[in-house]
C-alpha cells in the first residue's frame, strides 16, 4: 500500500521540477518506509527517438538503496533544472510484499522502458506470474508490482480486468509514448487528477498532493458542495477543489504523448441481474460459503502483521471467524479491534450503538488478541483538523470513528480486514429498498428513490440554504445528478429489478463513498486496509443472487426514514442468504442480530455534550460557511435539532465537517 503521484506535460511548460519532492512529502504518510523519484524526457515533444531519465530516492531513504542518487544532492539538482522533463512519476511505499529494495518504485522492466507507480495489492499476483513465466517472463522480486509491468507488456492495458484486487496505477509506455492512469473496478483505492489550462494532467492518490504543484490554483467547486449536500456525499467525479476530479472506479487513462488525444475507458461495472436459471437457496449459500472463506484467504497474504477488525456485527464477525483459523493453524494469534462509544448520555435507540459486548464474545469465540477504544464526545471536537485533513472533502456518514479505529489498529499492524461491501451485495438496508417496491413506471422509482436520498437539505429549503451562491449553482439538477448514476432504466418493473436497480445505484455511489474514507482515514496512519467481500469472484457471484433470497417478503420491507425522531427500527430482514451461508462460522445471537451501523450518538451528543462545540463552529457569524450558506436559513435547520424538533445529525455533523474543511482547504 503506498501513494503514487506525478505529472505530465504534453505542451510547454515541462515539468516544474522543482515540485516533485513536495508533492511526494505531503501523502508521506501513506508511504513512510521508502520514498521515489522518476523525471523522464520522453521525446514526444521533440525528437521521439532520444529520451532519458532521472531515476532518484530521498536522502532519508539512503541506506534503502545506496545505488541511486538523492534528489537533495547538487549534482542531481543540477541534472534536474539542466534539462527539459516532461513526465514525473514519484511515489512513497508502504512495504506489504517483498519488503526489500527489489520492490522500490517506480519500478521499471529490465528494458528501463516501461515504468510504473501503483499502489494496493493484487491477490492473484502469483497465478498471474505463474502464467507470465510459462510465456517466457522472468522476475527479479516477489512483487505485484511487478507482475502489473510484465501483465501489461504480454497483454497490453487489457490486463486490468486480469487483476482482483485494489489498485490505482500509472504507468508509462516509453516504446508507444504512451502514458495511463488506472484504478480498480470499485474503487477501493482512490486516484484523483486535474488538467491545466496548458494541456498538464496532473494526478495522484490525494487531492493534497495536487495542491502541492504550482500549476494548480485553489478554488470551492460550488456545484459540488450542492451536490454534497444533498446526498452527503458527491454521486459525480467532482470534488470540492473545482477542477479537481476522481478517476472513476473501473476505468482508466490512455494518453497518446504524440497525438496528445487523451481517452477514458470503462473495463467493468456492477451488474445487478436475476439469473436466467435460478437454483435452490441451498446452492447458493453453500457456493457463497466457499467463495467468501476463498476471499478472506486471498487477503490474509502479506509480509507484515495482519489484523482485523470486529465490530460485533455479522460482517466483520464472518472475516475474524475465517482468519482467525488460518492464524491458528500456524499456532497465532489475529488481532481484532474494536472501537466502543461511552453512552453515558445517550438516549432512545442510541443506547445501542456500543457492541463492544459482542466483540468482546466473538474474540473469546475466536481466539483473537483484541483491543477496544472508548469514545467519548470530546473526541470527535479533538480531530476535527486532522480527520479534515486527511479525509480532504467531506463524504458519506460520520465517519471520525473510522478515524480512531484505523489509529487504534495501526500501533498494532500494518494490513487489517474490513467489512465494507457487504451491505451493498446482500442488500443490508432493507428500510431504503421499499421505494423500489411500486407499481408505477420508472420515472416513478426515480421521483421515490431520489426523494430518499436527499439525506441532508430537502429541494424546498435548499435554494434558501445556498443564497449566497446562488447564481453559480442556478444550472445544478440534482435529480438529473441522481438519475444519471443508472446506466440503463428498469425494463420489466418488477420489484426484483426495481431493486436491483436500487442495490447498482448503492454501489455505485454509498460504496464509493465508504471506500474513499477508509482509504483516507486508514492511510492517515500508514495502514492498509482489505475488504475481503469485494473479491472478484465474490462480487460476480453476489450479484447474480435473486433478490428475494436476500430480502424476505418484498411487500414487508422495513419503512422508515433514517433522520426521523422515533421512528427509526431495527431489522433483521436483509442479507438474508448471507446470514445462512454464515451461521456455520459465527454464532446465532449474531448472524440472526439485527442491522446496524457503525456511529456514534451523535443525535444525543449534538444537544447535549457537545452542544457548546456546535455553537462555537456553527451559530458564530464568523463562521466560514456562511461565505456559501445564508447564516439565518442555516441556523434555523440546526436549531431544529437542538430544540428536538427534528433529527439533522446527519446535517450537523456535515456542517461541521465542512466548516474544518473550510478552515484547512477553502
């Protein structure tokens, strides 16, 4: 796990090369064991048959690779602003695999033509090696880096639908002058990239990184923080910083460095469907069973310690079930961690939110080395800056406790397993899947389905809310930013397809946005995060599962509404197959357990313990959000929740996101 980052410049200006070592220093933290440095003239702009290279390391990381020169050096700063470069690929490494020299990067083949930069892991490296060798391929580590280089010179930029894992790559072609930019098919690691005015794309795994090189001028993309607050969370490939975009999951970069045409192509996408054939239940939960124990095997491999993380549900339960036999066949011990919230002020369903008890059970069950942390409501005031810094833009959920569960996990090791992604293939939020339950036509489902997910400002207030930019957003639909998610509408209009259309669409955006923040909050303190149920195979055949093995009686779906006072249930009626295919892993008190998240109570907490700190942040004049929200429309909605009139904690704890944010980027 590492972060990459680089530029290319397919007009003048070249390179500012004087950039390169910051925008590597600002995601030090996602690679903080080796640091490298690639300044390339390719010879597109001039004559195509001569080029070179500097191929440099960072003065800290010497005694790694004494072989290459350091980029602080005289001679090389001399070598660097003496030429003209017009493609820079640097990159900090997160050693998982192979943690020796041989898996530096950029790494290059043996023809020093085709580089690379990458960061996540594949987990079917070593078939796809064993594969490369039969066709005549030899290998100088034991990498998946490498095996991403020799995939692609044997099968071309095709490979990546070859590779289950999670990745975000560049990689440069020096035969073909050709460069790309990829990232896995669903998005588990981000990769984000801005293209000047002057025909300059500049990329890499965090907007920070961006904002290190000069080219680039900071600016809020309003239409954006719209979107944002209506869905909590961003359905488009904008970001906050205008002009500032993320790579789409399942696609990749291709640009001719001679022609200059830059083309973006999609290689996967999610694939909600009813089988033509459909089996016996029994079937599929016994064929569920072998590929999720085959996934979670496929993760546990590594060079470093790996952990896992229980929060007292069934997902992450299943995972710590089947590793922690592989680690007890090896006479181990897997670390789990637990983060618990002190509900001492706590109220109504909230006082529910602590599983810890259940953790605690799973890890006795187990046999797991578990560690817990208890928050308290001052915790999430004494993060704010840093999980604003770090996570970059505000997204789905409030997600500070992700923060301290990646911190607690990371004094302990390097790679540690999560649960995300079951919900979204087994359907496990049946409350939102009822809108899809109707017999009206598609635009219907959409009206219904869009109504739901407008989580933090409804249409009637929003125009009032964003008075003072206003006229920059006046050409913002967020219907047609909902609507546009689907790729195609619903053919037959019956409740299967209607929510599988519902479970794409979640996929597809509530999905992306977890994965951007347990990559951004994990990598905040160097550690790796696996998500076991978004294995390839896994995946292919979670969403070819009938729906009404996943939810029990579609005309009974849950109703509610996840802000109303009161009225929020808890449900046991998703994920139903899955809860079969693992009740021989995890006890019944816990695949039988109904539905929960992982938040804190914050409900409470927003009027209560941490009302002050709400008040400082929010109902202060001053406050930097009111340069785009109109303070009076703002504060009557937050009052709302104070007074217990309605329940915004989703809406608070944006606003305060944002104005950290506000503090740090705007």
């Amino acid at each position: 796990m590492c972060g990459i980052t680089g530029v290319l410049s397919l007009n003048k200006p070249s390179v500012n090369v004087d950039d390169v070592k910051s925008m590597a220093d600002k995601i030090a933290h996602r690679g903080p064991d080796d640091a490298g440095y690639l300044c390339f003239h390719t010879g597109a702009r001039y004559n195509k048959s001569v080029s070179f290279y500097q191929n440099i390391t960072d003065k800290a990381f010497k005694n790694v690779e004494d072989m290459l020169s350091i980029i602080e050096s005289d001679s090389v700063q001399r070598e660097l602003h003496g030429y003209d470069y017009d493609l820079y690929m640097g990159h900090r490494r997160l050693s998982i695999l192979d943690v020796s020299y041989a898996g530096h990067q950029p790494m290059s083949d043996l023809s020093k033509n085709i580089w690379i930069t990458y960061n996540g892991e594949i987990y079917n490296f070593k078939e796809l090696r064993a594969e490369l060798e039969r066709l005549g391929h030899r290998f100088k580590s034991n990498t998946d880096t490498e095996v991403i280089i020799y995939a692609y010179i044997q099968w071309g930029i095709k490979c990546v639908e070859k590779f289950n894992g999670m990745f975000a790559f560049s990689l440069y072609d020096n035969f073909k002058k050709k460069f790309f930019l990829c990232r896995d098919r669903y998005g588990i690691k981000p990769l984000y990239y801005h293209l000047t005015n002057e025909n300059t794309l500049i990329y890499a795994s965090e907007i920070k990184s961006i904002l290190a090189y000069k080219e680039y001028q900071s600016e809020v993309d309003k239409e954006a923080l719209l979107e944002y607050f209506t869905f909590q969370n961003i359905f488009t490939n904008k970001t906050l910083h205008k002009n500032i975009q993320i790579l789409e999951a399942g696609h990749y970069f291709e640009v001719d460095l001679l022609s200059k045409k830059i083309e973006k192509t999609q290689y996967w996408d999610f694939d909600f469907s009813e089988p033509d054939a459909v089996k016996d239940e029994r079937e599929y939960a016994e064929e569920l069973d072998r590929l999720f124990t085959q996934a979670v095997t496929r993760q546990l491999v590594s060079d470093v310690p790996v952990g896992s993380y229980l929060s007292g549900g069934m997902d992450s339960g299943s995972i710590t079930a089947v590793a922690s036999k592989h680690f007890q066949q090896s006479n181990d011990y897997l670390q789990t961690f637990t983060v618990g919230f002190d509900l001492s002020s706590a109220s109504g369903m909230e006082l529910g939110f602590d599983e810890r008890a259940k953790a605690e059970y799973m890890s006795y069950k187990f046999q797991t080395e578990h560690y817990e942390m208890v928050l308290k409501s001052g915790d999430m005031e004494r993060c704010m800056h840093d999980f604003a810094y770090h996570l970059e833009e505000p997204r789905v959920g409030q997600s500070y406790p992700n923060y301290y569960a990646a911190k607690l996990a990371s004094k302990f090791v390097k790679v540690v397993l999560s649960g995300v992604g079951g919900d979204e293939l087994f359907a496990g939020y049946p409350w939102r899947y009822y809108r899809a339950v109707n017999n009206g036509n598609y635009d219907d489902y959409i009206d219904k389905y869009y109504s739901f997910w407008k989580r933090l400002i409804d249409n009637k207030d929003i125009k009032k809310v964003f008075g003072p930019i206003a006229n920059d957003v006046s050409n913002v639909w967020t219907r047609d930013i909902f609507s546009n998610v689907f790729k195609t509408p619903v053919k037959n209009q019956t409740p299967e397809e209607y929510i599988n259309h519902s479970l794409y669409f979640e996929a597809k955006t509530f999905l992306h946005g977890l994965l951007v923040v347990e990559d951004k909050l994990s990598m905040a303190h160097s550690l790796e995060i696996r998500v076991p149920f978004l294995d390839n195979d896994l995946v292919d055949f979670a969403q070819k599962i009938p729906v009404k093995f996943k939810l029990s009686n579609l005309s009974k779906v849950v109703k509610m509404d996840e802000n109303e006072i009161g009225k929020l249930q808890k449900t046991n009626d998703g994920k139903l197959i899955l809860r079969k295919s693992m009740s021989k892993h995890i006890p019944e008190n816990i695949h039988k357990a109904v539905k929960q998240g992982f938040s804190g109570p914050d409900n409470s907490w927003f009027k209560g313990e941490s009302i002050e700190f709400v008040g400082e942040q929010l109902l202060d004049s001053n406050a930097k959000i009111y340069q785009y929200m109109d303070k009076k429309s703002t504060q009557k909605l937050i009052n709302q929740h104070l007074s217990g009139e309605q329940n915004r904690r989703l809406f608070i704890w944006s606003l305060l996101n944002f104005e950290e944010w506000c503090n740090v980027y705007g």
